[in-house]
C-alpha cells in the first residue's frame, strides 16, 4: 500500500497501520464530513479537529 502511487480508500481498526500509511482522513459524521491532510495520531489530538467534531455530531 505505501509504494502504490494512486489512491487507496481504507478503514481499519489497526492504529499501526492507519499511522504508518494513511495522510489523509476522512471522517463521515452524521452532520458533514471532515476532511484533512495529516497523521491519524495529529487528527485525533487536534483540537480544531474535535470542535469541528463537536459540532458536526451535535447536528445530528
């Protein structure tokens, strides 16, 4: 997967995996989606990550 040049869309419970691969996440919530181009471990330890998070879930 980190040598295929084209993109690859994937979900896993594996935080190993999504860190060492991902620089991307996508985050489907019921009020929107979120968007963003970094780590998984930089996503869930941002807080402007979690007031958008926040604030998209209160929508639902």
């Amino acid at each position: 997967m980190k040598d295929f040049r084209g993109t690859i869309l994937f979900t896993t419970r594996d935080h190993e995996l999504v860190e060492t691969v991902a620089n991307r996440i996508i985050e489907i919530t019921p009020g929107g989606t979120i968007d963003k181009l970094m780590t998984y471990d930089e996503y869930i330890n941002s807080d402007a990550v979690q007031k958008q998070r926040d604030e998209l879930y209160a929508m639902a």
